[in-house]
C-alpha cells in the first residue's frame, strides 16, 4: 500500500512563492509516475504536474511556466515549486502516483491547503 504525505501549504500573495512537498512510501518508487494534483471548492480534482522516474515533466496549461515538479528517486520525494501565484491557484494540493496502478493510492489523504490571497 502506498502512502503519500505532503506538507508545505500556507497563505500566499499572489505573484509569490510556495514550495510543496510530498514524501512517499511504497516500492519502485523510481519506475511510477508522480503526480501533483489539486481541488479546488466546487471543482473536480485535476492533475497539475507529472514527472517520470527519469526526470521528464508535464504540466497543465494552467500552470505551466510557473510551476516546477521534481523528484528525488533516493529519498522518495516529489517537491513541487510554486511560482508567480495566482488567486486561482487556491486548492488543496494532493501527491499521488499517475501509472502504473500500484502507485495510484485511493486513498487521498488530507493534503496541504494552499491559499493564494492578498
């Protein structure tokens, strides 16, 4: 089973910096596919960024330019910096697996609260 815990969130003005972290638990940590994602009020959660055990990154439109994910395979950390914020950028920010299957967890967790606000 695996399992994510993320830290990092807080209150941010926009235009600012916010840097997430996530430390994972589990085995073949290098061969999944990581992923951040987020839900915002009232909306369905959606992939932000995705990085392979290789180091390639993908990045929603939304966010793309501004945010950065990166991993240490070692360590079993996904990091993701947040950049020149935005008021829509307020969500609750999950860590979990993309692919394969095993490290997709059901179980979401609670997340870190990131709050973009003036």
């Amino acid at each position: 089973q695996v399992q994510f815990v993320e830290s990092g969130g807080g209150l941010v003005q926009p235009g600012g910096s916010l840097r997430l972290s996530c430390v994972a638990s589990g085995s073949f940590f290098s061969l999944a596919v990581m992923g951040w994602y987020r839900q915002a009020p009232g909306k369905q959660r959606e992939l932000v960024a995705s990085i392979t055990g290789g180091g390639t990154t993908n990045y929603a439109d939304s966010v793309k330019g501004r945010f950065f994910i990166s991993r240490d395979n070692a360590k079993k950390t996904v990091d993701l910096q947040m950049n020149s914020a935005r008021l829509e950028d307020t969500a609750v920010y999950y860590c979990n697996g993309v692919r394969p299957p095993a490290w997709v967890s059901s179980n979401w967790g609670q997340g870190t609260q990131v709050t973009v606000s003036i």
